[in-house]
C-alpha cells in the first residue's frame, strides 16, 4: 500500500508532504495504518470530504492511497475534517514528521 500525504496552509504556509510504502513501516505501525484507514471509512469518504469556506490561516489536507487494487484521494480543509479521519491525518502527521 502506498500513500501520498500533503499538509499545505497554516501561518507560515508551510508544506509538508511525504509518500510513504506501507512495506516500508514497522509491522505494528502498517497494523494501526490498516486500522485507522479501515475505522476512518477511507475509501467511502467523497474525495471532497470537507473543502468549504477555509480559515485564512488553516491547514487543508490530500491523502491519495494505492492499495494496487484501487486508489482514492481525500481532500479536506481543517476545519471541515470528518471526525473519523482525524486520527489517520494525526497518525500520517507523526509519521512524516520522523
């Protein structure tokens, strides 16, 4: 499974982006990835999970998954992030912050 994952906006609009090889993480973290894409409903969320009216300052989120079976993306400002999504972004966060 790979994901791309991208953070841009913020005060000092920053972008933060990393492609990231579930093969490539520790056995427990590519667990709790499969997880947290599972909980959060990943591929049954629309691709524009929450792309209203953004805060001037806030963050906007892409997560793009290939599983080589099907491949999905999800957009979505901060402050419109589906409450079952948060925990993947926070977890894809951490990880790229490594």
């Amino acid at each position: 499974m790979k994901i791309v994952f991208e953070r841009t906006g913020g005060l000092a609009g920053r972008k933060v982006e990393a492609a990231l090889d579930g093969a490539d993480l520790p056995p427990a973290e590519a667990r709790r990835l499969k997880r947290l894409l599972r909980d959060s409903a990943f591929f049954s969320l629309p691709p524009a999970a929450g792309t209203g009216p953004r805060a001037p300052d806030g963050f906007f989120f892409r997560v793009t998954v290939d599983t080589g079976e099907r491949t999905h993306t999800v957009e979505a400002a901060e402050e419109m992030v589906e409450p079952s999504l948060r925990p993947l972004l926070d977890f894809l966060l951490r990880l790229t912050r490594r």
